[in-house]
C-alpha cells in the first residue's frame, strides 16, 4: 500500500494568477514542503504541468517552478484539464503499487479536480490537501473542497504529512 504526491500545474504562469484564497506562492511554499515529505519517506512524487496541444510554441512561464522537480520525481506533460487523460500516469503509478493519491496544486476546480475524478474512476483513494491547492476565486475553492472533495476522499490540510 503506497500513497503519491501528484502536484498540479505548478507552473510560473499559473502561479503568477490572482488566486484565492491562497496564494499561487503560499500554494507553491506548501507543495514543497509536501513533496520532501514525500520523498524523505520514499514514496512517489509527480511533478503534472500542462502544455497547450498544436502550438510551435508553449507560453512563457509554461515549465515547472524553479527548482520545484528533482531527481525520481515523475513527470507527466499532459495536454487536458486532469492529468490522466492521454498520458502515462495510471500506469507509472500501478508499476509503483500505489493506491492512493495526494492532490495539490493549482488550480482547485480545474486541473485538481479533474485529475480527482480520473484517479477515482481509476479506482484510486483520494486525499485533498485544502490548503496546498487555491482557485481563480475563493469561493469556487470552499465550495469544492468542502463539498465535492468529500464525496470523493479525505480533505486535510498541509501539517498533517509533516
């Protein structure tokens, strides 16, 4: 029984937005916190950051936050919303043994929460740290991790993995 970090689109242009009721920097300080957590107790971290299907080009801020992936971590490029879709990850998790996943990141009814809904139709259990994740408003992000998460896993906050 292995639970995995999955950190969500933290990514400079994404960060940058004026989130609520966290911080894209307060999110990203608490992400990293988690994932050494992670790592120190020798479970998985994966690094999700998006990038846009048919352009020559990604817009600037599109990589990952500065020192944010280290080595082992997993990295998964996807091209959706949720982070399963079109890509590895269910299968680089399984090989791993893992059956729960950890969601954070950016942003709370987008990107979290579609990955969310996948990990679960993939038959994973599901933990929602609250505050290591913020939306485009702060009542969207309340709404959604109060009342959707639930039906879906555990909510908890960042201290609790420290």
């Amino acid at each position: 029984m292995t639970s995995a970090l999955i950190l969500i689109d933290l990514m400079p242009r994404i960060i940058a937005l004026p989130l609520a009721p966290h911080s894209g920097d307060e999110v990203l300080a608490r992400c990293r916190t988690l994932a050494g957590s992670f790592r120190a107790s020798g479970r998985p971290v994966v690094m999700v950051r998006v990038e846009r299907p048919h352009v020559a080009e990604q817009p600037p801020g599109s990589e990952f936050a500065e020192g944010l992936v280290e080595e082992g971590d997993i990295v998964v490029v996807k091209r959706t919303v949720g982070a399963f879709h079109g890509t590895d990850l269910d299968e680089r998790l399984r090989r791993l043994g893992v059956n729960t996943v950890v969601l954070a990141g950016l942003v709370t009814t987008m990107g979290v929460e579609s990955t969310a809904r996948a990990a679960s139709d993939h038959g994973y259990d599901l933990e929602f740290v609250a505050d290591a994740m913020s939306g485009l408003a702060a009542d969207e992000h309340e709404f959604t991790v109060q009342r959707t998460f639930p039906r879906f896993g555990e909510v908890r906050k960042a201290a609790d993995y420290s």
